[in-house]
C-alpha cells in the first residue's frame, strides 16, 4: 500500500469516557461518510484515505472534517455540498473560507 496523498479525518463524536456522543455524530457524521467515500471515488481520489475519530473536542462548530497533511479544520459539515467543498479544496489545493476553522 502507497501512503496516501491526504488523510480525512471525520469526527464521530465517539468519547473514550463514556459520555454521550456529541454534535457531530448527532449531526450526522456517520452517514456523511458513505457519501463522502463515493464522492472521493467519482472524482478519482483513490489515494485519499478517510477514518473516523473519537471527539475533536470543536463540537460548537460540528461535525466537523480536519484534512491532512495541510492541518485544515472544517466545521458545519452537515451536507452533501459542505462535503464537496472539501473535496473541492483538496483538488484546488486551497481550502474553501466558508467551511474552515480558523
């Protein structure tokens, strides 16, 4: 296996303490994810990898989608078209100032 290009981390708001799940899993993050993979695939994108993560602790902003090796942190990734503007962000190589945590 090649070491991916970039890594999608999405929060699932799964908490090691035993707490309730967060914002992000209660927005949705879950099934963003199926969608997000697809996406990935429609655009040829087969050398990003995407994982799910405990809490990211910015639950104020969620769910949210932090891409690697750039460190960008995107926040309200509640729909599809917020999902494709990170996509759109990693093929421009610029990420989209509506979505990014700053």
């Amino acid at each position: 296996m090649q070491k991916p290009s970039h890594h999608i981390l999405v929060c699932n708001s799964f908490r090691m303490s035993g707490t309730p799940q967060g914002v992000c899993a209660k927005e949705g993050s879950g099934p963003l994810l199926q969608y997000l993979q697809e996406e990935l695939d429609d655009h040829n994108l087969n050398d990003v990898a995407v994982a799910c993560t405990s809490c990211l602790k910015v639950c104020d902003r969620g769910p949210i989608i932090v891409v690697h090796p750039e460190n960008w942190w995107f926040g309200r990734m509640n729909s599809e078209e917020a999902v494709d503007a990170v996509i759109q962000s990693i093929e421009k190589g610029t990420p989209d100032p509506q979505y990014l945590i700053t």
